[in-house]
C-alpha cells in the first residue's frame, strides 16, 4: 500500500508493507521523502518523521547546494586523456587501460589491475576539477584505499585538492 501526502511543504510517500521488520527513510534529489513501513498508523510515521527531523534537515540542506551540471561540454574526452597522460608521466605512476563510462554516483574509479574508468560526464566540469579526479585515480594505484598517505600523494600535486573534493561532492550527476 502507497500513498502520497504532504510533509511540511514536501512531497511524502509512504509504503507500508507487512513483511519488513524495520522501517526506512530515504529522500530523493527531488527533495521527496520515502518511508518504506510495516506499521500503517500515521501516529508512528508522524513520530518518525520528528524523531528523524534533524537527518531530514541536514539532507534537504545538502539537496540545496548541489549543484547541476550543465548541459554543455566544456572539454573533450581527448582532452582528458591528455591530463591522464600529463599526470600519470608527472607522478611517474602507470595505468594498463582507461575507460570512460557515464556513471551516476562516481566520478571515476581504480582496480587492481591499475584500469582506470572515469566519468564522461567530466567533459562538463572545470580543468582543475577534471585534474583532480585524474590525480586521485591514479594516486590509488600506488595506494589502493583513502589513507593519509594517499590524500598526502594527491595534495602533493594538487595542493587545493581539498576544494576540490568538496565541489565535486556538490555537483549533481545526472
């Protein structure tokens, strides 16, 4: 059973099913709010959705500073496969393939087999952020996890790197 109601000017949908044994919230980049439930009184989503109102507040807050990606290209993936190259003679570190793929919570990814995927869409962002996630990809080649020693790898490139970061999490993918 589903049914959508209004929550304090936003979309609620609530789906109450018999089988769970928990209950779970979600909000979606459209800002609504999913309560998957096996309990069907509104006294308990209503007590929910207070006991959560501060988590609800602090994602809403985040959906608000995102940021969408334009709808143009701003670089070329040949582009970005010559910062590749720079990076990779720059830090003296190999890669076997790149691959490029459109991903929706990724910007790109490292294996073990030192193949490095990023994301297409990063033809839509800035040059420094396109450096960024080249640097940090294959900074994990050398260092196949997020310790210090690999933030202090990728900061040795790119000294802003933390901006960094912290404006590509701000960026929708679509």
């Amino acid at each position: 059973m589903s049914n959508t109601i209004s929550y304090e000017n936003y979309n609620l949908e609530i789906i109450v099913n018999k089988k769970l044994k928990h209950s779970y919230i979600s909000i979606n980049k459209d800002k609504k709010i999913l309560i998957k439930t096996p309990f069907k009184s509104k006294q308990f989503v209503n007590s929910l959705l207070e006991e959560k109102s501060a988590w609800i507040a602090k994602q809403f807050a985040k959906i608000e500073n995102t940021i969408l990606l334009e709808d143009r290209e701003l670089y070329s993936l040949e582009f970005i496969k010559s910062r590749v190259q720079y990076f990779s003679c720059l830090m003296n570190l190999t890669f076997t393939k790149l691959k490029f793929r459109k991903m929706r919570s990724r910007w790109g990814s490292c294996n073990s087999k030192r193949e490095i995927t990023l994301n297409s869409q990063l033809t839509r962002v800035n040059r420094e952020l396109i450096d960024y996630v080249v640097v940090h990809e294959l900074a994990h080649i050398q260092h196949m996890n997020h310790s210090k020693y690999f933030h202090a790898l990728v900061e040795e490139h790119l000294p802003n790197s933390k901006e960094y970061r912290k404006e590509l999490k701000n960026i929708r993918l679509m």
